[in-house]
C-alpha cells in the first residue's frame, strides 16, 4: 500500500525533448529556401532550427535526417509537433519518404510540494545526494526507480529531469514526497 503525502504536489512538465529522425538525408539549404523563416548557419552550428507557433517548439533539423524537438509542455505535443514539422517540410516540397522514428530523451518538470525542506537532514537520510550549498542551493538527489535527478530547494520546490516518461516524474515525485514525510524532512506551515 503507497501512502499519501499531506499536501498535494503542483506539478508542472516545463520541456519535453525528442528526438526522431526521419531514415533520410535532408537537404537544409533547400528548407531554407521553401522557408525562409527558419534559422540556418552552417558556419557556426550543423543544425537548421525550424519553429513552430502551435505547439510552441523548436525543432533542429540536421541534413542526417535526424531531429530534436525542444519546448513541449507533453509527450503527446512533442509528437505532434515533430509531426507537424514533417507535413510542413513535405508541403514546402521537400521529399521525406517514410514516416519519423521517434523518442522522448528527457523531460523537465518543476514542482511545488507546498511546505519547507529541511536540506541538511534530507542529505544525510536520501543518501545518493550531492549538496554544497556555497556553490548552488540545492541538493541534488539520484534516484535510483524511476531512473531521475531531483534539485530539492530548502522552499519546498523541486526539479526533476533526465524522465523519459510523464509518468516517471509522477512516480518519482510522489515516491520522494513519501520519503520525506516519513523522515519528517519537510514542513508545513
């Protein structure tokens, strides 16, 4: 049987990155020239970025036929955003033949866990934690299930990355939360 934490956890994904790639090779000065909106400079980075409005994300486009998808809020708009960006590359003229290979590589949350943390204590009970407050104010905690990296702040807020799944932060999260009341870490005004 899991326990509940007291307070709630406000949980919000902040970035979603994917990457696909498309089997292909993509010729970026063609995009450039069906889109002259997009950002190209092969000189300084190998990377075409191409943005999108709805979803707001950026997506680097490289002539590998590979592609990274930065700025969604979910695992399902990272999807269709890469999506989205296929249909507008084929619209603009430029052939793609098969369909995008995709995979989530991280995902960012920001967390409010709605009291105080006690950091000093909570290093020495997490155990995996990395903390030097005269060089950044977090501790920093590997977890081991679900496989994520956690910065607790002293204020009760937390970021979790390295998910590969929204569910993973859930858990992830709810698991710590757990933890921390059980060793009476944090505290609630």
């Amino acid at each position: 049987m899991m326990l509940m934490p007291k307070a709630k956890p406000i949980i919000s994904i902040e970035n979603v990155v994917a990457a696909a790639t498309l089997n292909q090779k993509i010729d970026l000065n063609a995009v450039v020239k069906s889109f002259p909106g997009v950002e190209y400079r092969p000189h300084q980075f190998p990377g075409l970025v191409f943005r999108l409005k709805r979803p707001k994300t950026a997506t680097l486009i490289f002539n590998s036929g590979k592609m990274v998808c930065t700025g969604a809020k979910s695992e399902k708009e990272a999807h269709r955003a890469v999506k989205k960006v296929v249909k507008e590359l084929k619209k603009g003229g430029i052939i793609i033949i098969g369909k995008p290979e995709l995979k989530i590589v991280n995902i960012v949350a920001s967390i409010n866990l709605g009291g105080t943390i006690d950091l000093e204590k909570a290093v020495y009970s997490l155990g995996k934690v990395m903390y030097e407050p005269e060089q950044f104010p977090g501790a920093i905690y590997r977890m081991a299930e679900p496989r994520v990296v956690i910065l607790l702040f002293a204020t009760g807020k937390l970021v979790c990355t390295g998910a590969k799944r929204e569910q993973d932060v859930y858990d992830a999260v709810h698991k710590l939360h757990v933890i921390l009341e059980e060793k009476e870490l944090i505290f609630y005004e």
